[in-house]
C-alpha cells in the first residue's frame, strides 16, 4: 500500500504525540499503557568558564525540551497567517525553527514548511 502523505507530513509523524512530561531534568514521553516511550535527562556539565552548569540551567532547558511539540505546533500555526511581505524576518525566524525541529533544510525562497506545516 502506497503513502499518500507528502515528505514533510511523514517526517512530521516521526515526532511522539501528545504532551510531554517532565520531572526536574528529566522528560518523558509515556505510550498508551502509561509506559515510557522514551525518557531524556539534562545533565550538568561545565559553562565557558568551567564552572558546572546549576541544577536551575538544567530544568530550564528540561522544560524548553517540555515544551517542543508546544513549540512546533505555536510555530507552525503563526506561519500561516504571517504575511512574508510584511513581517519577512518573524516568517524566516519561524521557517527556520520548524525546519530545525523538523530535521529538514529551510528553503530560503519560500515559506513552503510553514505554509505546509
């Protein structure tokens, strides 16, 4: 049986459902038994200065991984009402994470993710 789904719409399928929970560092995804369908954890290394990075600077980048399928969702919904004509900068900035998160190349002459996000 033959896909009718386009490339962006199967690499979109790739990405867990639902929302994603966190507790402290740690995020996770549970499946439909309430099994971890996959669990990550922020851990602490060093900053620039090589000082160990704080237990705040980890849960703040736990909630930000929290937070992505959010993120997608915000980013693909204002790009189809961004006008490119008047706001090209906020429509390349939002292509630009959509592709990110996507795992895809932007196309840096159209809007083609975020219009068909």
């Amino acid at each position: 049986m033959t896909s009718h789904r386009s490339p962006l719409q199967r690499i979109v399928s790739l990405h867990t459902p639902g929302s994603w929970e966190r507790e402290g560092t740690t995020v996770f995804a549970l499946n439909r038994r309430d099994y971890n369908r996959w669990v990550t954890t922020v851990h602490a290394g060093h900053d620039d200065e090589d000082q160990r990075v704080s237990a705040a600077e980890c849960e703040a980048i736990a909630r930000v991984i929290e937070a992505s399928p959010d993120l997608l969702e915000a980013c693909q919904q204002a790009a189809r009402y961004l006008d490119p004509a008047k706001y090209p900068d906020a429509v390349r900035a939002v292509d630009a994470a959509i592709a990110k998160a996507l795992g895809v190349q932007a196309n840096a002459n159209s809007t083609y993710l975020a219009r068909k996000g």
